[in-house]
C-alpha cells in the first residue's frame, strides 16, 4: 500500500526566511512523488515531482523538493519565502501498482509573515 | 486553452436529492479522475478513467456514478446526496497514465447537502 503523511498542519515562518515543509511517504515499490500547492478556493496546481535521478528537485516558483531514501522523505523546500507563498501545499504519491491512483497527505497550511 | 472545467462551482443540495458534477477538458487527455477534498484528509480518489467508455473505483466511490462517453467529459453523479458527501470536488486529468506523467487539475465544485 502507499500513502504519504505530512506531519505538521501549519508551518509559520517569516519573509525573507527559508521555508521546509514536510513529508514522509510509504510505498511498495519505487516511489513516484509530487507536491501540489492550493490557493484559497483554487484547485491544486503542480510545483515539482521526484520520478527518478538527482534527489535535488527543482520545481516552479524557486521551490525544491529534496528526496532522501534512506529517511523516506520528500520535504519540500525553499530558500527565501515570500508572502505570496502562503498557502496550503499537498504532497503526493503515485501508486506504483496502479499509476491511475495519487494518494494525497492532509496537507500542510504555510503562513509567511512580512 | 481552458484547460479543466468544472461545473457547477457552488452547489447546495438537500438530502435525497440527485445532481451530476461536469468536468470538461480540452487538452486531449487520456486521462480524467474526481476527487474529494475534506479537512484534515486531503485528497481522496472516487473514480477515474483511461479513455472513452473505461471507468473504474478509486478509494471512496459509494455514492458515486461517473460515465464517460467522450474524451472530453467525465460527469460525476450523485444518485441520492447525503450529509456525508459535503465536500470539495476536483476532477483531474493527464495526457497518458504513467510514473512521471502530471495529473492537472480543475478549480473545484463547492457541494453542501442540507
């Protein structure tokens, strides 16, 4: 079985500060991870996935998602947050016996403060 | 490009009551799926489909009907609403199902059943 958990509900940080979201995952085989960010009463837009190769992955809006096998981790993130980043942001896992199933975390609410 | 299409965005059902969830895309996708977004739950899978007349359940179908007659629509049903089924709905879709391949998705349908 797969699933993801993300294990914080709200991360606080300020601007200009570097920002980490977390994210823990269980698979049964390779693991096919994505982070997805959600605006309010938007759908979920697409930042990065980790398929395979370097475990640095580089996504959209300066974010990056570094893979660690030996932890199960997948954390997402970036150098210097912005306000704008505020948002709730989803990790994600492929089902590696059935690629037509995402099993999604609970998501984790990011609050960036001026 | 419109991308995905969700219809209606706000909806209020009473109990017992049926209606039917639009999704339209226009990108050709293979690909379609509906979600359901709960707090504290994330996403959860209801139903998807790899092309024009092949559906198939995902983690939570009951209560569900989804058809797909064409490439372009995938309408989610609900037969008889309950309280339970208040969500947020997504529908999702890519070009083909695999590893690395991104699922895109709509802006949400707000359901409330009374």
């Amino acid at each position: 079985a797969q699933s993801v958990a993300q294990p914080e509900d709200q991360v606080n940080v300020a601007e200009g500060n570097p920002l980490t979201v977390k994210c823990t995952y269980s698979v049964s085989g390779n693991p096919y991870l994505f982070w997805y960010v959600q605006y309010p009463n938007r759908g979920l837009q697409f930042l990065l996935k980790y398929i395979t190769g370097d475990n640095l992955v580089k996504g959209s809006y300066g974010f990056e998602a570094e893979f660690n096998k030996s932890q199960t981790s997948f954390h997402l993130k970036k150098p210097s947050a912005l306000v704008s980043d505020s948002a709730l942001y989803f990790c994600a896992v492929r089902d590696a016996d059935n690629f037509n199933k995402f099993y999604f975390g609970s998501g984790t609410k990011l609050n960036v403060k001026p | 490009n419109a991308g995905v299409t969700q219809t209606p965005k706000f909806q209020v059902l009473k109990t017992g009551q049926s209606m039917t969830l639009q999704c339209a895309q226009d990108m050709n996708h293979e690909y379609m799926s509906w979600y359901r977004q709960d707090p504290g739950m994330g996403l959860r899978l209801i139903h998807y489909s790899v092309g024009a007349g092949i559906t198939d359940q995902g983690e939570v179908p009951n209560g569900y009907n989804v058809s797909r007659s064409t490439t372009e629509d995938f309408p989610l049903r609900l037969l008889s609403a309950a309280p339970s089924q208040t969500s947020v709905y997504f529908c999702a879709s890519s070009y083909e199902v695999g590893p690395g391949n991104t699922i895109y998705f709509g802006e949400g349908s707000w359901l409330t059943v009374v």
